[in-house]
C-alpha cells in the first residue's frame, strides 16, 4: 500500500490522536504515527470509512513528543492546570494527554492509527528512539497491525523494532477462515494470519489476536468457529480477544445485511458458535479476554488450558436457560442493567429490566432487532 502525503500533510498541526484505541489501552499516551486505515476495505468495519489515509512524518511525531515532555516538566514542577499562558511549547491537547498519563505513572504508549508498522521501519525506530529518549521510564509500547503487513516484514526488522521497545502487537485477525475473510474483504488468508502471529512472536513481542464471532453470519457459522480456533492453534498468542459482531448502519456489511446478502446470526446462535470455538481449543496457553461490552457474556474471561472448561460451562448455562429468563437476560446485558450472569440471581436487577421490557413494550420475538439496536450504540 503506498503511503501517501501531500503538502497538508507535511504541514505541523499539533498534537493528535486518533479515534480509538484497544480498551486495554485505557492507560496509554496515544501516539498517532499515521492517520486512519492504510487498507480500509473491511466490510464490517466502520471506524476510518470515508477517510484518507496517511503517515505522518517523524518531525511532527518529535513536536509531538517534546510537546507532552514539556506539559509533564510543568506538571511536574506543579505548575497550575492550565499551563500558564506564553509558554511557548504550550499545545492544550498534548498537555491534556501529558496530564492524563501522568496520572497513570507513564509506562504505557499506544501507536495510532490501524497499523502502525506500514510505516518505514527506520522511520518507526526513529519515532522509537525519541520516544524512549524523552520518557525511559516507558515499559510497554504498543501498536494495532495488519497481519498482511507483518507478514511482509522480515523477522530482523521485527526483532529491531522489539528492541526499541515496541513489544506488544493487537492484531484484527477477526476469523481463521478464508471464506469469511474473502467475504468480508479482510485483505488476508489463514496462512498469512498464521504467518503474521508467528512473526510477532518470534520476534519476543507480546501478541493480541481478536476473534469476532458472527463474522461469518449463519452461513458460515461453524466454519468460522472451527478453522478460526484452528489459526489460533497454531499461534498460540498471549490473548485472544473476543469482539462480537455488530453491524453498523454506514458499512458495506449493513448494505448487504439489509439487502438480504448476509443473514446475521442471533445472540443465541453466536453463543453457540463461541462454545463450539472453545471446544476446538487445544494445545494452547492464551489469556482469554472478554474486554468489549459488544459481548455478550463478559464472563467468558480466563487463562487457558486451565480455564477452558469453565468458560464453556459459561456458555452452556447461558444457552440452558429458559427462554423467558433467557431473552431477559439478553435486555438486560445489552442495556447495562446486568453485568453478567451471575446478575440473574438479583431481583432488584431483574425487576428492573421487567420494567424495561414492559416500558417499551419489548417482547421475545423482536429481541434479536432490539438487541441489534443497542448493540449499535456500543461501536
Ligand atoms: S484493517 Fe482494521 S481498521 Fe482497516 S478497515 Fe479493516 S478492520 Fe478497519
């Protein structure tokens, strides 16, 4: 993917950051070293639509840099918030990132946007360098990645890279299967994904691979559970991190959704799909993490082999349930009146989704299109 600037790119426009991050990186300085998706094709995906891509050159990541090492002098020297006026680094956003981060003792960064390492590697240890100049005290420097894009690298350029610091990758492998990726326009195959996790690793990075159930709707249900944990069997990352499907309204999935292409599985049917992923685990020492509120049972959150059969029991009381308490749980998990199952045992909870239920007139055969809705808000 050819990287692209033009002369609005090269001009310095203060600090940024972009849109989102990994929840588990809620404590990290966010370090936008490019802008939006270099790929960008992903059917399912909503975040970076619209939006040109494009790589920021190492300059405006130093400004960047020597903007909050300066806010984190001040704070340090207990400077009053604000920053007082005339100060001549003075930018509000990199002295509102300094503070937030000073407030979690700075050992994490984050680099933004979707995949950091289509940048020039020396242009990536150049970031690298400065950041570990300006804050040694960082332990954890983390970036999204393409696994399309690792797969390409050679191990000594990651192995570099790992030294500068950069030790944890979050890769989006989403499904292990060629069909669902094919439909879904991911830009890779389960050999490549395979690839691409065995890189990071090799190269002693820590290593994130999400999974998104319901991917391959109900067509491709099984297939997405089963060659999925397949791929994932063979990497072995440090996590795999589950991200239920949603379907936002401006992505081409939701046009193919409505149009009656892409017949999307219910919440019962991707419960199952996650159970049968589970089962077809085998050999493997991943942390489990159920991290985003997309999903349905957060308690599906556990150290593997050890773990596995518990997180399956999770599941299978879930689909065991009546089907009343069932669909209330359902209303209840996805308007934040119940954190899990265990809030089924509290009547106060319970009455409260009744309430719900009976406020809006929701009954149990239109809960997949309620669900849908509310699934929605949480993207
Ligand atoms: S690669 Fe990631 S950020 Fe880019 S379109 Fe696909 S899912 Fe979205």
């Amino acid at each position: 993917m050819p990287k692209q600037r033009d002369a609005q790119d090269m001009t310095y426009r203060g600090f940024e950051q972009g849109p989102i991050r990994p929840p588990s990186e809620a404590h990290s300085l966010l370090l936008r070293v490019t802008r939006n998706c270099p790929w960008n094709r992903c059917t399912f995906c909503p975040v970076y639509k619209g939006a040109r891509f494009s790589v920021r050159p190492v300059a405006h990541l130093v400004r960047d840099l020597d903007a909050v090492y300066e806010a984190v002098q001040q704070l340090r020297e207990g400077t009053r918030d604000p920053a007082p006026p005339g100060l001549a680094a003075f930018d509000p956003r990199a002295w509102a990132a300094a503070r937030n981060w000073s407030g979690s003792g700075r050992r994490q960064v984050f680099l933004q946007d979707a995949n950091s390492l289509v940048v020039d590697p020396g242009d990536l240890a150049a970031i690298l360098r400065h950041l570990k100049t300006r804050f040694p005290e960082v332990t954890r420097i983390t970036s999204y990645a393409r696994s399309n894009t690792i797969a390409n690298l050679d191990a000594a350029t990651l192995a570099d890279l790992r030294g500068l610091g950069l030790n944890r990758i979050h890769i989006g492998l989403e499904s292990g299967a060629d069909q669902v990726l094919k439909m879904v326009r991911k830009g890779a195959t389960q050999r490549r994904q395979i690839l691409a996790g065995l890189k990071v690793k090799e190269a002693g990075m820590e290593l994130s691979e999400y999974y998104m159930p319901g991917l391959g709707g109900r067509r491709l249900l099984e297939v997405n559970a089963l060659e999925t944990a397949a791929a994932l069997n063979q990497i072995n990352p440090d996590f795999i991190r589950l991200r239920t499907l949603a379907i936002p309204t401006h992505t081409p999935l939701y046009e193919d959704y409505t149009a009656g292409r892409f017949d999307k599985a219910t919440d019962v049917e991707m419960a199952r799909e996650l159970l049968l992923f589970l089962e077809s685990l085998s050999g493997i020492s991943s942390a489990v993490k159920s991290d985003h509120l997309l999903n349905l049972l957060p308690e599906v959150d556990g150290q593997l082999p050890q773990d596995q059969a518990r997180l399956m029991g999770i599941i299978r009381s879930f689909l065991e349930l009546d089907p009343e308490l069932q669909y209330i749980y359902r209303v209840g998990r996805r308007t934040g009146v119940l954190w899990g199952l265990g809030d089924l045992a509290d009547a106060g909870k319970i009455a409260r989704v009744e309430a719900i239920c009976r406020e809006y007139h929701l009954r149990p055969d239109d809960v997949d299109g309620i669900t849908d809705d509310l699934m929605r808000r949480f993207i």
